[in-house]
C-alpha cells in the first residue's frame, strides 16, 4: 500500500471568528430546554471541541491546518484485496480512526498518492479533518518531537510510533546533568543496554570506568582492548587503600591528608561498623599518627620529594611505595587499648583471606576503558571492593574538567543501601551531585529497587534518583513497581506498561519527557557484547 499525507494550513483569524460564532450559537441552544433532543450529546461535544481549539490558538499560539489522508492498497487478485481492505479497516477502527472508501473516486485518489502534489477538491471535502500544530506533528515519520538530540547516540525506536531516539547526555544546555539510573529485573535487558552505551560512547573517544561486580563486562572490555583490574584472592594485583593519589584534589586546591581521611574514614566504616563520633576522632588520630611516621603530613608539601637536577630543584609526588600500608595502621591501633578492637577486626584484611588489600598499588590508569572486576572477593566483601574502585575512579573524573567521561556502579545498592554507612552513601551522592562539572556522567544500575531505598528511609537512593536527567526502567516486579512510584513521578498507565514490558524495552525519562523505547543495535554490536557464537573474528571495531 501507499500512503499520502497532506497538510493545509488554515487562517487563524478567520478560524478564531468562526470558532466563536459557533460556540455563540451552540451554547445558546445548550441553555434552553432541549434536553429531549436526541443530538444534545452531539451539540455538547462540539461545543467543547471548539472551546478547547479556540483557547490552543489564542493561549498557546498553535496553529490549526487541514489534515488529509489517503490510503492506496494494491493486489492483483480481487479477493485477496478486499481481504486487505478489511483488515486496514479493521486496525484503523480499533484504534479509533474513521475510514471512508474512495467508491467512484479512486481515480483521483490514486493521482492524490502520486509524488505531484495535487490534492483533487473531489475528495478533499470527505477526507478533511481538524489537526493542530502538536497533533500534525506525530504524523511525521522517523521524527520524535522530544528526544532527538542533534549530536546524539542512537539509543532505539519509539515502540509507538516506530521514530528514532537519539540522546545526548551530555547536553547541558538540555539536560541538568548527564547521570543516568539504570533499574530493571535480572534478564530484562538492563546490562545489554548498558553495554551498547560502553560500546557507542567508546567509539566517540570517551573515558569510561566501570565497576564489575558480576563479571559481566569482561568480554566486551577484551574486544574494545579495555583494561581490567582484578582484585582478589588469586589476583596479582593491589590496590593500596591508604595510598594517596596526585589526582586527589585539583590543581590550585590544597589539602591531601584531609580528603583523604574523609574518605578513609567511609571504608572503615564499612569494616568496623557504625562508628560514633568518639571512634570516628580516635581512628583519625591513628591515621594522622600512621602517615605521620611515613613523613606525610597535613602540609602539602610532605607528599613531595625534593629532587636535584642539573643543579636545579623539581618536586615530584611520592611513589606508591612510600605511603602507608594497611599493616602499619593496624600496628598502630593495637598501641592503645581503646582501638585494640579495630585492630582485631583488621585481621583478615592484613594476616587473612583479604591480605591483598595490604600491598602496595601497582595498577596502571592510561587506559579510556578501564573494567574493575571485583567478583573474586566475595558475596560479603564486594561493597569494599566497590568503594575502593570509586574512589580511585572519581580521581580520575576530576583529573580534566574538559574530557568527557563516565562512571558505570553496577549493583549501586551495596553502597547506598542498608549494607553500607551513611558515609560511604554521601561520597557516591556527591558524585552524582558534582560529577557535571567535571565533564563527567554517573550511571546507576541495579536490579534490587528496594534496597537502594532501604538506608536512611529512602534518602540517599531518593537523591541520585532526583540527581539523574536519564532515567531508564526495564521491566520491574509489582513490588519494586509499588516502591519506585513513592519516589517517581510514575503514571498508573506507566506502572502497567513497565510489569508487561518485553525483553529489551524500556520506559524512559529523559528530562520532562517519558518515552517508551526498543533498545535496537546491529548484529555486529551484539556479536561484540554477547559473544560470536558462530565464531567469527573481528579485529576492531573502532
């Protein structure tokens, strides 16, 4: 079949002075006693439809055109083509629409089809209707009138209209921010979604780090020539917790030791537990005392060695060996009885299963792609695998205001949610708070909706909620539905639609605008994310 759409565009004025003139007429009639008459309903209707077209034209400056559509369906069997014609009529019906064949007119509604733009008057009268400026737009093919960002990245398809969607999270003039929220059930196409933007935002160039808890990610960090880090058990690599790093604080910024206890102060929180305010002072001074005895200081100054050259003097930022390590803060804390218990609770991290946390760092970050793969700890230790790496990657965020990057927390509710510390939840608040002008984008993912809303009634999960311009939902239990309207503005018809979405779809809300969109991608992309299981080789994708 083919299909011609013509628009024409009506005088306002004129349309305005006939609008009032029937509202005049109709409204009088409605007044008087003609209840009786079978097309009150009727006149009723029309009143309103000409009330409502009057105040878009005068209030919201739309403009009225003339709409028309014709259909042309072809067959070469007679029967075959009235079978055709039924089942159009019958969709176009059930959705609402009125259908009128062209009997002893389908002459002119062919030459209508053709690609001459001429609209015979022979037809124009039956085919005519009413649209506005926001109604002609739907009828644009290929066109969403909400989210198609100019420098954007092909996100997928509006499921009810077929138009492309295309984001940029990176538009501040549009967006507040370039955070996104990431929710939906195990299978529901979430990590996909995911890895296709690791994949297109990877092709344009952008800083991406991520942290693994699931080892999801490993195969499409190896075919993007990604770094991954693994820490572990049976990993040769370290991480140093107490290392502080040159990228910690901004150029033109002072203050080494101090963030750096801040954050301390968050991890071992998580190890010790809750802790007070008398334990928070008295960690702190064991800490102040260890880095101390390494010759670091609150004067900046400690964490530069002098080096002579030619005569001429440069400082350069310590190495990883010459900062404390875990073992020699617990050898501190066993020098005073009242922290002898932080001490014993240090244990596995220092003479135990979790020994690897007291080396020396010997990572490399030079890489656009980094993956932390923290999967080999632990059930019970993932959250402090997961600080570790946000620590070390917000550090990174903040190395150049003007790169674009971003930072993937997969299973974010082991550090926002009832299993972690206020602390720790008001470090990853802030990132989602600040990351924006640092050119940076965070990006929350989880499955478990009730537990990122389980620590502090709801307040930390609420705030990155609130803090992220794309928000993204797959399909979701009823419960999780129930918990996540309490904190989003969610219509009843979004609710139905998010429990019967399909593999791969997804209610988005990108800015003001709720969408719901079929994340699309190419055989190429999926072979790349999912694995080549015909066993094809591809060298780059780049």
């Amino acid at each position: 079949m083919n299909i011609s759409i013509f628009y024409e565009k009506q005088d306002s004025y004129k349309t305005i002075k006939d609008l009032t003139y029937h509202i005049g007429n109709v409204g009088v009639e409605l007044k008087e006693n003609n209840q009786n008459r079978q097309d009150i309903d009727i006149a009723a209707f029309t009143y309103n439809d000409a009330k409502y077209i009057r105040k878009e034209i005068q209030v919201n400056n739309e403009d009225i055109y003339f709409l028309y559509i014709y259909i042309n369906v072809y067959s070469e069997d007679e029967k075959e083509l009235e079978y055709f014609l039924n089942k159009i009529e019958g969709i176009t019906q059930s959705r609402g629409m009125q259908t009128r064949r062209a009997n002893f007119r389908q002459e002119e509604l062919f030459l209508s089809s053709l690609p001459i733009m001429k609209n015979h008057e022979i037809i124009k009268e039956a085919a005519r209707r009413n649209v506005l400026t926001s109604g002609l737009l739907a009828t644009y093919p290929f066109i969403s009138s909400t989210i198609f960002d100019q420098d954007g990245i092909f996100i997928g398809t509006n499921i009810y209209n077929d138009s492309l969607v295309f984001i940029d999270r990176y538009n501040n003039k549009k967006y507040k921010n370039a955070n996104i929220c990431i929710f939906g059930t195990s299978g529901a196409g979430k990590s996909f979604y995911t890895k296709l933007l690791i994949l297109r935002y990877k092709l344009l160039g952008i800083s991406q780090y991520i942290i693994d808890p699931e080892r999801e990610y490993n195969n499409i960090c190896e075919r993007l020539k990604g770094t991954q880090i693994k820490i572990g058990p049976n990993s040769n690599t370290y991480i140093n917790i107490l290392e502080i790093r040159e990228e910690s604080i901004e150029d033109g910024e002072s203050g080494y030791l101090a963030t750096k206890i801040g954050k301390l102060i968050g991890f071992f929180n998580l190890i010790f537990g809750e802790l007070n305010e008398e334990e928070k002072a008295l960690l702190e001074e064991k800490l102040i005392k260890t880095y101390k005895n390494k010759n670091i200081t609150f004067d900046d100054k400690s964490l530069y060695n002098e080096i002579e050259e030619n005569k001429q003097i440069t400082y350069k930022f310590k190495d990883s060996n010459q900062m404390p390590i875990l073992e020699e803060l617990y050898l501190t804390l066993g020098e005073d009885k009242k922290t002898k218990k932080f001490k014993t609770k240090l244990i596995p991290f220092v003479k135990g299963s979790m020994k690897f946390f007291n080396n020396y760092s010997n990572i490399k970050l030079n890489n656009n792609l980094i993956v932390a793969d923290i999967y080999d700890l632990g059930e019970e230790n993932l959250k402090y695998g997961m600080y570790l790496f946000t620590d070390i990657f917000w550090d990174k965020i903040k190395e150049n205001r003007n790169q674009k990057k971003a930072i993937y927390l997969d299973e974010i509710w082991r550090l926002i949610g009832v299993t972690s510390n206020k602390e720790v939840a008001s470090f990853i608040y802030k990132i989602f708070k600040t990351i924006r002008k640092y050119s940076g984008s965070s990006v929350a993912i989880t499955q478990d909706i009730s537990d990122i809303f389980s620590l502090e009634n709801g307040t930390y999960g609420k705030s990155i909620l609130n803090n992220s311009s794309i928000k993204t939902f797959f399909e979701l239990e009823e419960e999780n539905i129930k918990i996540l309207s309490e904190f989003t503005n969610l219509s009843e018809k979004e609710k139905i639609e998010i429990k019967s979405l399909k593999r791969g779809e997804c209610l988005m809300f990108v800015g003001e605008d709720h969408i719901l969109t079929k994340i699309e991608s190419s055989e190429l992309e999926r072979q790349i994310i999912e694995g080549d299981r015909s066993g094809k080789t591809y060298n780059s994708c780049t």
